[in-house]
C-alpha cells in the first residue's frame, strides 16, 4: 500500500531508528508498503522513517532502461545495516530526496562502500557497492541515523551580476535556496525615468538586493578596478549574470573558480546580443527559449550548459514573453547548476551556422505609416510595447499605437491609440473625436 512520506520538517525523520528484532508478518507489511511508496514516485531508494516507521529498514532499486549510462541494481532490502568499508575516493555527485522534493544538492561522498545487513527474512547479506548504488546506500544510511539531504549541503557563494528584470527570479532563487550564498551584488545604474529617483524607479536587482539585504555595488563600468577588486575580494566559487548590458572583462571572467554563467533569453547562437526577444516577435518566430552560458570575452558567444524551448502563442508582448523567460530561466539555471559543478553537464561550443544577431532599437524604430503591412505594424505593437512604442503621423499629429490585433477574416482591428497631448483611448472614441481612421497594407 502506498503511503505518505514525511518531509523534512517532521520530528521523526531527526530520530534515530530502532533495531529491528522481529522479522514477522507486521514487518513484511512495512517492507512491502515501502517498495509499493518507492516505485509510486520514481524512487531509487527509500527509508522506512520516511513513511512513519523509525525503524532500520531501507530499500533500493534502479532499472531504467532508458539510461544507460548509469549500471542498474535489483531491488535490495536492508535491515539493520552497517556500513563497514569505505572506499578513501570520494566523488561529487546531485542527490536529491523525497523528502525535499524539488531540492537537488551536489553531496561529496565515498565512491564505494562494503555494508553488512540482513534481507527482509533475517537473513545475512554483504556486499561492496559503488556508483549511484553506493551513493542511495549511504543515503538511505544516513537516513536511519537521523542525517538529512540538507546536513550535506555546500555552501556555493555567488557574485551575481544584472540590472533589468531577466535575471529577479534567478536573484531571488538563488537567495532562498541554502546551498548558495550570494556574497556580492553588482548592478547598474538605476533605470530611473523620474527627476526625483524615487524608490517605484529603482531597478529591479537593486529592490530586491535592498529586500534581501544583500550586499550590494552599483557601476556604470564594471571596468573600474575597485569594482574588480571587490569581487577578488570575496573569493566567489561561481558567477550568475542576467540582464546586465556591460561587457564584463577577463579580470572578471576569472575569479570566480567555476566561471560566470549567463541567462540569456534566446535559443544560442540565434539572437545574440541586446535584444533577442524584441526580435523574436518582429520575426514571428514559433519558439523561442533560454539558454545558459558560460561567459566569455565575446558577447553572448560562450558555450552552452543548458537549453529550453517554448512555444509561442503569437500574441506575447515583449514584456509579457520577458517576464516568462525570466521564470523559465530561473528554473533552468537552478536545476543545471548542480550538474554543471559535478561535471554532468559539460558545456559545448555554439554551432556558428545557426548564428544571427540583434541590435539596439531606436525611438525612429516604431514608426509605421500607410505603406507598411498590418502584420508588421501588430509584430511592433507587442515587440516594443515598452520601448520605443508604435506610432504613426496623422494630419500633423503623432498617434501612438498600443493596442491591436488580427480579427477572424485576418484583418488588422486597433484597439487603443494614444494621440499626442491626449491621453491614451479606445479607437473608435478617437475615430469620433479626431475623424481620423488609420489603415495600413493587409
């Protein structure tokens, strides 16, 4: 029968568990709801507290055909185990835990380990392990001593580098996740657009730097030497940057012992440069994604750790598809980070064929008149729905386009517009008031 596993928080998973001196009905009862839990949620191992029983009971089992790479163990019941031999290598390796679902930390542990115990009948077995088979031994292990996932965790600490919004949910994963400590914050100037500064302008890395009370450095040029030697400074294992807009120098690319990686929200090595999702939707492309890089000297042209793809709706505005991103590419450098430090996942050089680029855009960049299509008017509507906006010259007066789109007969319908020295307004209430009607090629 399938039962409920305990998570981190509850009491019994911090006692240590009992022998187990009765190898009778109510045991086999035990054995076989943990082997009916474990394959119920994909596990490769599973200790009886984890299910409620303090007992010293584990099981292990893997046989994934799919992967093979990694040798396959039968499944194997301990009772009352001791590890006797441990092998003086010792291998970093991802472990995670149903009992912390969603937490995969790298663990450094013996390569092999001799363990004595007995079968599910009381029966002696012995046998050195080595591999994953050793590591959900010594996990589970730990487990009947009352020593968690997070017990082993190491510290990572982490300079992170951005301004604009890509890289807040990275920032804010990185702060709340216990393997990593962020010792440095290095962002730019405030992407204020008031006299005042005021707090609602300040850019997003910088709020939640101030939020998190982290530590923190503002620049216009990361260049400046006392800028790179703070970061000397603190001595960072690995370097996370998002959204920056600098050019970080190869003074920086190589304190950090593990390097800089960079979310970039494109699918590399399309798109390199300032503005790949603005481009995307200019270009109608059908999917788009994030990929990590490692940093190098050249913009955007390091080697890729990991990829994600998703697929458009052709309806996301760039703020829109950017907030998305951001998530997704959150997501993706928390699960690849662990990997990337135990060397699982090896980054690869970007294909040259598949490279394209983007530019800054400028305010000129908006503009569409009588002559330009429909569908490249609604392409600019969504892609520069923050900057530089859509808009047309009309009997001397500059319209701004915010809103529109395709009707069913695939006709262009505007939706809002924002005269100059108006505020912003539905189209026929502009259409009545301005007797005015906007029309471009179909």
């Amino acid at each position: 029968m399938i039962q409920k596993i305990l998570k981190d928080k509850d009491p019994i998973l911090r006692k240590p568990a009992d022998d187990v001196t009765s190898f009778d009905f109510d045991l086999q009862k035990t054995i076989d709801d943990m082997i009916d839990t474990m394959r119920h949620t994909k596990g490769v191992g599973l200790a009886a507290p984890q299910i409620g029983v303090s007992k010293k009971i584990f099981i292990c089992e893997f046989n994934d055909e799919t992967d093979t790479k990694i040798k396959p163990f039968p499944l194997t019941v301990f009772c009352n185990p001791q590890i006797i031999d441990s092998s003086k290598k010792q291998i970093n390796m991802v472990e995670g835990c149903l009992s912390f679902p969603g937490l995969e930390i790298l663990v450094k542990r013996p390569e092999s380990v001799t363990i004595r115990a007995t079968d599910r009948y009381g029966k002696p077995i012995e046998f050195k392990a080595d591999n994953l088979f050793a590591r959900v031994i010594q996990h589970e292990y730990d487990h009947l001593h009352s020593t968690l996932l997070i017990d082993h965790i190491q510290e990572t600490k982490v300079v992170f580098i951005g301004t604009g919004n890509l890289g807040q949910y990275a920032l804010e994963d990185l702060t709340n996740d216990p393997q990593y400590k962020i010792g440095l914050v290095v962002t730019g100037n405030s992407q204020s657009t008031s006299r005042n500064h005021s707090e609602k302008n300040i850019n997003p890395i910088e709020l939640l730097a101030r939020h998190f009370n982290l530590p923190m450095i503002k620049t216009s040029n990361i260049n400046d030497p006392e800028i790179i030697a703070k970061i000397n400074k603190i001595n960072p294992d690995l370097g996370v940057m998002a959204d920056f807009g600098q050019i970080i120098p190869a003074a920086i690319l190589n304190i950090p012992r593990h390097g800089i990686l960079n979310i970039h929200p494109s699918l590399l090595p399309k798109y390199r440069g300032p503005s790949p999702i603005q481009q995307t939707i200019l270009n109608g492309d059908e999917m788009t994604g994030v990929t990590i890089i490692r940093t190098g000297e050249r913009m955007d042209a390091g080697d890729i750790i990991s990829q994600a793809k998703v697929k458009l709706t052709q309806s996301e505005t760039s703020s829109i598809l950017k907030d998305y991103l951001a998530q997704l590419g959150a997501n993706l450098l928390m699960n690849s980070i662990p990997y990337y430090l135990a060397g699982d996942l090896e980054p690869y050089a970007q294909d040259e064929k598949g490279l394209s680029f983007t530019t800054k855009f400028k305010k000129e960049d908006g503009f569409v008149d009588e002559t330009t299509p429909a569908v490249v008017v609604e392409r600019k509507i969504r892609a520069f729905d923050q900057w530089p906006k859509v808009y047309t010259i009309s009997k001397g007066k500059r319209i701004q386009i915010t809103a529109a789109h395709f009707a069913i007969d695939h006709n262009l319908v505007i939706d809002r517009v924002k005269p100059e020295g108006s505020k912003e307004m539905n189209y026929t209430d502009f259409q009545n008031g301005y007797k005015t009607t906007l029309t471009f090629v179909s």
